[in-house]
C-alpha cells in the first residue's frame, strides 16, 4: 500500500470518527459526508474517496469504534449491498 493510500485511508478514519464526535450518541452518517469532508479539492471529486470510506467504515467496526447500519440495524459489512449509515457503536 502506498503511503498516500494509507494517509487518506488514516484521515478517512479520523474524519468519520470527528464527524460522529459532533453528533448526539445515536446519530449516523453516510460515507459520502465523510468523503467529502476529508476532500481537499473542489468540484464533485470527493466521489472517488466513496469506497475508500466504505473501507475505513469496515476498519472502524472491526476495531469496535462504529457499527455500519441499514434500515437503523446494524449489519454485517461485508454483506451489506446499497446504502449503508455509520453510528457509533453502542
């Protein structure tokens, strides 16, 4: 993995974490929020960070910090297909 993959995938992870922090305790939110606050440019460009957040969303269940959910339930992330929600784990 390069370096700059594993800094975005590091501010990705930090970046969802802050953006929970600023929430009540039973708020979620999608990855595209986290996508385009770790974004530096303008423009629609923060879309191709979307999957890298996916992937730090499962990085932050498997250490305990969130839970990925659909419908308000938390799912298992590897089976999730479609839209999902990040909330912290309760």
């Amino acid at each position: 993995m390069s370096d700059s993959r594993r800094q975005t995938d590091r501010r990705l992870e930090r970046t969802i974490l802050e953006l929970l922090d600023g929430r009540a305790p039973s708020a979620t939110i999608c990855p595209s929020d986290a996508a385009r606050a770790a974004y530096d440019g303008d423009g629609d460009g923060w879309r191709a960070l979307m999957e890298p957040a996916r992937r730090a969303a499962r990085r932050l269940v498997t250490a305990g910090e969130v839970e990925i959910t659909q419908g308000g339930r938390a799912v298992d992330p590897d089976r999730a297909r479609g839209p999902i929600r990040i909330r912290r784990t309760r």
